[in-house]
C-alpha cells in the first residue's frame, strides 16, 4: 500500500486550468516528507540518564484498563445488591417479629380476660360448688366469764432441787419401808 505525504493538501487551481497539479502552499508550510527529515536532523544525540523500563512494562494495555473499570463496576454493583438483599431480609424479619408482637399482645388479652372471669365471685362460689366446699359459720365472740383464782395467795412450794440420784434413793427407801440414811446421820 503506497501512501501520499501530500494528502489533504488542495490545489491552487481548479481542474482544467494551465497550472495542472500544481499545489498552493502557504509560506511557512512544508510537505510532509520534509518535515520529517527536518526533525531528524534537528535531534541532537546526547546521552541520556539511564532509566528503568518498568514503566513499559507495567503500563496497562487498553483491554486491560477496560478489564478493571468493569471488575470495580461489578464490586459496586455486588456490595450493593448485598446491602439491599440483607435490608430486604430485615425487613421481612421485623416485619414478622411485629406480627408476632400483635399475636402476643392479643393472646395476652384474651388470659387477663380469663383470669378476669375466674375471680368473679359467682364462677368462685360454682367452683366451690363442685368440689363440694360450705361456706364457713359466721364469727361468734365467746362471752366473759370471771375465772376463781386467788391472785393474792402464796405461791406453791418449789420443787425439790435435789440431785436426781438422792431423789430415785428417796423414792425407794420409801417404798420398802427403810429410813433416810441422811436422816439418822450416818
């Protein structure tokens, strides 16, 4: 494939005209081809800082970059499907924690209303029917009556605060008839 250099350049004068093929140029243009010759006679040769390439070889391609703009897109759009999934289970879960709610504060209704209904007097009183229970006898007050005891009088005599042993000798001596040792001094 042959390329022109002056491609994109027009010619001065329409076709058909003396000056066929001829080209206007303005004064400070060039032709492609001398520009490029001029540049590389321009260029001094100097030597240059030794540098690493790591740059060229750590640059990104372009499918490359691509890659990774989709891989970030993806990661956003996985965190936020995540958190809309986990907001979407919570709601369900204190939405169904507030139906239990409703079902215990109406389960709680009904047992104070049986409660209610145990501790009226007539089911008290029917209950105590079948099992077969009276009602008690009123209270009566027992009357006074003055008691005959003499609150002047000496008190009786204490008991005998001897040893247990000399009361148990007592008691024998006594029933087979014998003296008190202790009474006749011995």
């Amino acid at each position: 494939m042959v390329t022109n250099p002056n491609i994109g350049l027009r010619p001065i004068r329409p076709r058909g005209s003396a000056l066929a093929g001829a080209v206007r140029l303005p004064a400070h243009a060039q032709l492609r081809s001398q520009r490029s010759r001029r540049r590389r006679r321009e260029r001094l040769s100097l030597p240059q800082p030794a540098t690493l390439d790591l740059g060229r070889r750590l640059r990104l391609g372009s499918f490359a970059r691509v890659y990774i703009l989709v891989g970030a897109v993806l990661a956003v759009v996985l965190l936020y499907l995540l958190q809309v999934a986990t907001a979407t289970q919570q709601s369900y879960e204190i939405g169904q924690l507030q139906r239990q709610q409703t079902d215990l504060l109406a389960e709680q209704d009904q047992l104070r209303y049986q409660e209610a209904a145990l501790r009226s007097p007539s089911k008290v009183e029917q209950q105590a029917a079948q099992a077969s229970l009276t009602r008690p006898v009123p209270y009566r007050y027992v009357d006074y009556r003055p008691v005959d005891l003499n609150l002047e009088a000496p008190p009786p005599a204490a008991p005998d605060s001897s040893p247990l042993w000399q009361r148990s000798l007592a008691s024998l001596d006594r029933a087979f008839g014998g003296q008190d040792a202790l009474a006749k001094g011995r």
